[in-house]
C-alpha cells in the first residue's frame, strides 16, 4: 500500500515535471532518467533509474523523490517482445 505522503510526493513531482520540466528534457534528454524532489523543485537527470536515485538522496537525503524516465509513460517497461 502506497502511503498518502508518498502518494503526494508522486503527484506533485509529475505536475513539475509537466509544467517545467517536459520540454527541455525530451528534447535533450530522452530516455534518461530524472528524480524529482517536489518540495525543492530539484532534479537529478541521470542515464540509469539508480543513478538518478543516488543523486536525489545525496542531495536530499531525508527527502522522498520521484523517478520518472523522460519521454515514456512508465520508468520501466515489463514483457516480452516479440521478433
């Protein structure tokens, strides 16, 4: 179960992303990663999930963050492709 702070964190951090970040990252930064801490307005763009993770915790270490890859609608893709 997802708690209502992290439910919060999640919202506005996707708002930030759309609203400042969005356009400049997908037009540089595709299919990077970036952490959002929400009440900073701080992100972290990095080329994998966890080093973005890293670089939001060493600034932010009390902090909760948001990972989003840039350009996809899900941080992951899980499945089988089919050739």
């Amino acid at each position: 179960m997802v708690s209502e702070e992290t439910k919060s964190v999640i919202a506005r951090a996707k708002q930030l992303y759309e609203q400042r970040l969005k356009g400049d990252l997908e037009a540089n930064h595709r299919d990077e990663f970036v952490a959002i801490e929400p009440d900073s307005g701080d992100f972290f763009i990095a080329p994998t999930f966890d080093a973005a993770v890293k670089l939001a915790r060493s600034k932010h270490p009390s902090k909760l963050s948001h990972t989003i890859r840039v350009g996809h609608a899900a941080a992951f893709h899980l499945g089988v492709m089919e050739q």
